[in-house]
C-alpha cells in the first residue's frame, strides 16, 4: 500500500501539530447548494463533490511537502509529490468536464487519479473516489454517500490486501467509514465530521505500529515510530469534507 508516515502539519503527527480542520469538527461554509436525498435530510450535489475535491486539492498541496517526509521515511519518498500531481489533474479535468450529478463529478476524479498518479496511490485513492461516484449515480443521499465509502474501503481492501493494523490508508479509512455510517441519521455534516475525527485518530494510532504491508514493511521494526503517509493523506481527505460540509 502507498502510505507514508506523517511529519510536520500532518494529523497526529509525533514531530509538529496537525493542521487545522482534522479533528475540529468546525467548518467554514461552502456556498454549495446541497442536494435533498430521497429521505428529505441534505445530501450530496454536483457542486459539493466539486467543492470537496477542490478542497482536498489545495489541502493536498498545503501538506505534500510533509507527505513527502512522512513517505521518504519508510516508503519510497514520492507520496506527497505523487498526489499532489494526482489531484492538479483532477483540478484540470473537472474544470473541462460538465456534470449534473456528484456520482459524475466523483468517477472524473477516480478515472482521473487512476491514470496521472504513480505508484500504487493512483488505483488505491482512484478506486474509493470511482466507487463512491459510481454509488452516487442514482442516488445524493447520506445515506447512499456512506455506501459509497464502504464500496471505496473494499475495492482498496481487494487492491492492497491490508486490513486494520497494517499500518497502510486502511487504518484511517476503515474508522472513517464507520464513523461516517453510524452517523448518518444526523445529517451530512454530522457525519463528515465524526469521519474526520476517526481519520485523524487512525492515522495517529498508525505510529506506533510495525508494517505488515507495501514497501515499509520492509524495514520491519524500523518502521516502527514513523505515521503511515497514506493514512496521513486519507485523513486529510476527510477533514476536507468536513470543512465543505
């Protein structure tokens, strides 16, 4: 798996202070209208996917530097500057692409990060944002959004064979996603913002556990001490949703 441990500004980090709007729960309103699901409870639209991935875009950016660090540590040392890339190219393609749906604007960024990122963070970040947009197609509610994160966790799970404990973007996805379905009921920002905490909460408690998986599990113990990156890079993902929530 493509993770990477964190570094300075980077949720949980050991060396400096997380950035803000991992684990606040408080954000700044988007200005996106927000979709009525079929439950009558806000869902998701074509212009709060747009928001969310813009915001996951310039977070990316404001952190590749401490991605990169956190990677070079126990990984190949190109995270940061892999998603980065990733999501410039979202950022291009979705300013070139009209969609009416979030589902639409979801699988653009999935195909997109699929085929500009390197290494194995391109399928693994493509498939959750494919297979959220994919359950989105039909359907803007939260609860349907929750169903989305849940197919993404499993075809990452399919793709990199890591489980909680691996210390991989599984041990902050998985919280997430659970976090995120328990909350559904009480509306999308609810929601959003119990999966940001539980992000931010996995990828700390990557810390202090050995790899079992990808490139860092090659140090063995030496491993040990270093945040995963790309459990640092998925709960950046969803403080990102939080705050455009």
């Amino acid at each position: 798996m493509d993770a990477a441990p964190a570094s300075g500004g980077v949720p949980g980090g050991d060396a400096t202070p997380a950035p803000d709007g991992l684990t606040s729960g408080a954000a700044p309103p988007s200005g996106s209208d927000v979709a009525p699901s079929s439950g009558g409870a806000p869902g998701v639209d074509a212009a709060l996917a747009r928001a969310w991935v813009a915001a996951v875009a310039a977070s990316v950016t404001a952190h590749a530097a401490e991605l990169t660090d956190l990677d070079a540590a126990i990984g190949d040392g190109d995270h940061g500057v892999n998603l980065r890339r990733g999501f410039d190219a979202v950022v291009a393609a979705l300013a070139a692409f009209e969609a009416d749906t979030a589902g639409a604007v979801l699988t653009k960024t999935g195909t997109t990060l699929v085929s500009k990122v390197g290494g194995a963070s391109g399928p693994l970040y493509g498939s959750l944002f494919r297979a959220l947009g994919k359950t989105l197609s039909d359907d803007s509610s939260v609860t349907a959004f929750g169903a989305g994160l849940r197919a993404g966790l499993d075809a990452i799970v399919r793709l990199g064979k890591a489980e909680p404990g691996d210390k991989t973007m599984v041990d902050a996805l998985t919280p997430a996603v659970a976090a995120f379905e328990a909350a559904t009921s009480s509306g999308l920002v609810a929601a959003a913002t119990a999966a940001a905490t539980a992000a931010a909460d996995g990828a700390a408690a990557t810390t202090p556990l050995q790899a079992r998986k990808g490139r860092a599990s090659y140090l063995g113990e030496r491993s040990v001490g270093h945040q995963d990156p790309g459990a640092t890079s998925t709960a950046l993902i969803f403080a990102a949703l939080a705050d455009v929530t």
